[in-house]
C-alpha cells in the first residue's frame, strides 16, 4: 500500500500539522482497536451459540432416541422439587441461645427470637409440669419444695383448613285472625341461591392470585376435608364477585390512579381459549399499570386484560386524564402517548443486554479477560448508577434530584459519549451489537430519569408486580373465557394492591367483600374510599407486622 505522506511532504510538514496528523492517527487507532475488540466479541459469542445449539441437539436426540430411565448423570442436581427441604435448610441457624466466638470477645445472641416469633399468636393450650404427691418434698429432709421460678417454652401449632356452617333460620308470621303473613328483612347473601360466604370466597381467590394455586388443585385439597366444590362452581363465584363488588373498588382506585403523576407500565402474555376468531396458540395480554413509593399519591396495581398488544390499549386506559411522567421498557407502543405524558426508559433492559453478551463470553474467557470487554465495562458503568441510586433511595426528592446531578449525571454523559464512539463500528447481529444499539435507541428516555427526584431508573416496579401473576400463570397455563380473564385482572388488582400497602390479603379480601354486600347495589363513593387498600378507616390488625 502506497504511504499516505511522501518523505519530501513529511519533511516540509509544519509542527501544527503534523501533530494534527498524530492525533487523526491516534482516533483512527483507537477506532480499529475498537473494532478487533468488538469482532473477538462476536467470535466468542458465535463459538458460545455454537457451543449451546450442539447441547440441545444433543439433549433433543437423546429425548427422541435415548433410555428413558430417570437415573441422572453425576454431578447433577435436579431442581429443588423433591429435595427443597434440605436444600433450604440452614442447620447454622439454631433457635436456641448460644454463644458467638470473635477473636477478641465474646457475645450472646439476641435472645426473645422465638417469643417475637410467637407474639402475634393467641395461647389456646397451656401444659404444666408440678410435682406431685411425695415428689412434692426433698428426700434428704423432709421439707416440702417451694416454687423459685416457671420455665415457659412456647411450641407453635398448625391446624388446617376447617369449614363451619352458617345455619340461617327465619321465622314466618302469620295473623291468627286475619291470615296475614309477615317475616323479618334477611341480609342479602353474597351470591343469590349459593353456599358462598365472603370468608369462603376471600379463601379461593387468596389461593389462586396470592399463592397461585390453580382452582383444580383447590378442588383436590377441598375433597380431602370432605367438601365436594368443583372448579366449576368456584370460577363462576370468582367472576359473580369481581362483577358485583370488588369492580367497584377497581374502578375507584383507577379514578385515583389517573390522578397521580407519576406511574410504570408494563405487559405480559396470557392465553384466553374462548377469544372469538384466534389460533389456539394466540398469545393475548395483561396490562399494568402501577404506581410505587415516589409518585406522591396512593400506591396500586391496576390489571388490564386486552386481547392484543396494540398501543391503543394503554391510550385507552390512560385517556385524556392522565398527565405526567410514565415509565416502561423500550416498547414502541408507549411511545405513541399523547404529548402531556413524558416517557421515561429502564436501565435494568439495557443491563440486561450487556449481561447477555457478557455471559456468551464467560465460557472461554479468564477474569481479566473478561474486565477488557466492552459487556463487562458497560455493566460495570451501568452499575454505578446503580450504587448511586442505592445511596440515596431514603433521601427526599430535592436530595435525590441534586445527588444524580452530582453523582450521575457525569456517568451517564461518559455511558453515551463512550457507546456512541462504537455506534458506526458494531455487528449489529451481534450479541453486544444489539445492547449498545438497543441502549443508543433509549437514549433519550433512559437519561430522563435525571431530570426529577421522582422518577425511577428503571421499570422493576411494575415487573414485581407482574410475578405473583406470572407464578400463577405457570399453574393455571391459561383462562378459559373472557370474562374470567377480566375477572381475573380485577382481583389481581385489588390482592396486589393489597400486598403493596401492607395488608394481609386474606383478610381484607373477606372484609370487603361482606362490606361490599351490605351495601348493595349502589354504594356512595365516601362509603367506597374506606374499603380502599389505603384507607386509614380499615380495622385494626389489617396490616402485616412483617416488613415488606
């Protein structure tokens, strides 16, 4: 290759212009060191894809031709299915007082663990150990013992389920002289012609949308204390009760909801069978909608069933009420809100990107080798931001806002400045080309977390929110119609809800639900607003003493 420069040039180049060639020589060096460093990357990534395909048709031809026989290889371990209680248990952990060792001194654990433990639990059995008769006196004398202290040690009881029946018996009156009858006003039942009470209800839905138990293995374990209630019955139940009453607190808590200002949104897959005029491998959606500790205002899960995941539905949802900050993944369709609702990004999406291309390259990487690449630099960076929001997540909005200019805002500017030098570089079809592309696209809306002391860095609010229904979906694998789907938002809304604000779910669901029912069809708003998860007007011993 012919030389960019003669030597007659080079001698007859100025100092300014030939230090202005070193330094185009320097970016240009940096910028193919840049790209050997992102295609070693990528090789390592394609050997790491290699490697894993090879595995599954290696695991596939041994499922399809392989010995059936449930003995596995050495080394491994099945997950905990079987094996959970020993894998769990901590045998370091001891209830007793004992003694801990440190070289130089020696301490006591705490002790009144097991009392703590007990405190919130009613003592319905009480055994005494006295002497009696001639063991009541010393051998050696003759004198009768006399009590110096009580040695009380509580053991803790389990009872299971038990069902009680309310037996309801009105008497009718009749007139001796004239005929007329007469009988006494009865409480409206919870379901017109049903066995169902509000505690029996508040049990079946705390199952399935708290412990995600599916209502066919209910129906087993309720068959095991000689109650026949099939799954049947219990859905429709679920669907007459999110229809008649817990609708109406879904529906006040969403007109509080689109008063805050600040929320997350996100959305996850459910599968509805009877959706007219869809494959029966067609995903359909559940929408959220949340508001965490930092918006200022009452803190919910709002569920939202739609059939697909087309932006108009959280335009719908939303309406011409809401305005302010609203936070979520890189989803296109949040970014079709109308101009009074500023979207803001999540940096857990991006991370999680670069830890992808990080861990394809952990395989046939050594620890400082790893150090070098730009998925370990990347989260590294990221997770300075991180650190700083650990920092300061007790302090007030004003404190929060000036330590990221502070603290974040610098990192942050490096972060962009740093991937946009790679931007013309990367293998888009790679692992790290697709995180620093991905997170060069956000990057509007991930530095917008900057601008408030409200807003979060990222969306895992609303993710959290989503577990308890996507344990459960793993169970139940799918809703059979659309109205128990949208049952199904309604009630995950309100246990939610509930767990965000403290309340033990069981409880509540039981109490709104009699509270619900005497107040008939058209409750007053005021009457409405002291059933809300929030309410200061719930009755005592509503909330967990358990931290949340």
């Amino acid at each position: 290759m012919d030389p960019f420069f003669t030597e007659e040039q080079l001698n007859n180049m100025s100092r300014e212009n030939m230090m202005e060639v070193m330094r185009i020589m320097q970016n240009q060096v940096q910028k193919k060191e840049t790209e050997v460093q992102l295609l070693k990357d990528k090789q390592k990534e394609l050997e790491f894809m290699n490697a894993m395909l090879s595995d599954r048709l290696a695991l596939a031809q041994r499922r399809r031709f392989g010995s059936s026989s449930e003995k596995y290889a050495d080394g491994y371990e099945q997950m905990d299915l079987f094996n959970e209680a020993e894998v769990n248990a901590d045998m370091d952990t001891a209830e007793i007082e004992e003694e801990i060792v440190i070289p130089s001194h020696k301490r006591k654990k705490r002790t009144g663990k097991k009392e703590e433990d007990l405190s919130n639990f009613e003592v319905t059995e009480t055994i005494e150990y006295k002497l009696t008769g001639e063991n009541r006196y010393c051998p050696d004398c003759g004198t009768k013992y006399k009590v110096v202290t009580k040695e009380v040690v509580k053991r803790l009881k389990f009872i299971p389920s038990t069902f009680e029946v309310a037996e309801e018996v009105t008497y009718v009156y009749s007139c001796p002289k004239c005929g007329a009858m007469i009988r006494p006003e009865k409480e409206f039942p919870l379901i017109k012609g049903s066995i169902a009470t509000p505690s029996l209800v508040a049990g079946i839905m705390n199952a399935k949308y708290v412990n995600g138990m599916p209502l066919a293995r209910q129906e087993r374990e309720f068959a095991r204390y000689d109650l026949n209630l099939s799954t049947k019955t219990m859905a429709n139940w679920i669907i007459s009760c999110a229809d008649r009453y817990l609708g109406l607190l879904y529906r006040q808590m969403k007109e509080e909801f689109l008063k805050s200002r600040y929320i997350h949104c996100d959305e996850t897959r459910i599968q509805v069978i009877d959706e007219p005029d869809q494959k029966g491998s067609s995903q359909n959606w559940m929408w959220v909608y949340l508001t965490d500790h930092y918006s200022e205002s009452p803190q919910m899960v709002l569920f939202d069933y739609e059939r697909t995941r087309a932006g108009y539905h959280p335009v719908n949802f939303l309406g011409d009420t809401f305005h302010g900050y609203l936070t979520c993944d890189g989803y296109q369709a949040y970014h079709g809100l109308n101009d009074s609702i500023t979207v803001t990004g999540c940096f857990t999406h991006a991370r999680r990107r670069f830890d992808a291309a990080l861990t394809a390259l952990k395989k046939d990487f050594t620890k400082e080798q790893l150090k070098e690449t730009v998925a370990y630099q990347a989260m590294t960076r990221i997770g300075i931001l991180y650190k700083v929001e650990e920092l300061i997540k007790d302090k007030t909005l004003e404190e929060r806002y000036q330590e990221r200019q502070k603290q974040s805002r610098p990192v942050v500017e490096a972060l962009f400045e740093w991937l946009h030098s790679m931007e013309d570089s990367v293998d888009r079809s790679s692992l790290i080309g697709d995180a620093i592309l991905y997170t060069l696209n956000q990057e509007n809306y991930l530095r917008r977390y900057l601008d408030d002391g409200h807003l979060s860095i990222d969306n895992n609010s609303a993710e959290r929110a989503i577990k308890n229904f996507a344990v459960g979906r793993r169970n139940w694998l799918f809703a059979k119609s659309i109205r128990g789907a949208d049952a199904s938002a309604v009630v995950y809304s309100i246990a939610e809800t509930a767990l965000l604000n403290g309340l033990k779910p069981y409880v509540y669901l039981s109490y709104v639900l009699d509270e619900l029912r005497k107040m008939g069809p058209f409750p007053k708003p005021d009457d409405l607003n002291r059933l809300l998860p929030w309410s200061n007007e719930l009755p005592e011993g509503f909330r967990t003493k358990k931290k949340k």
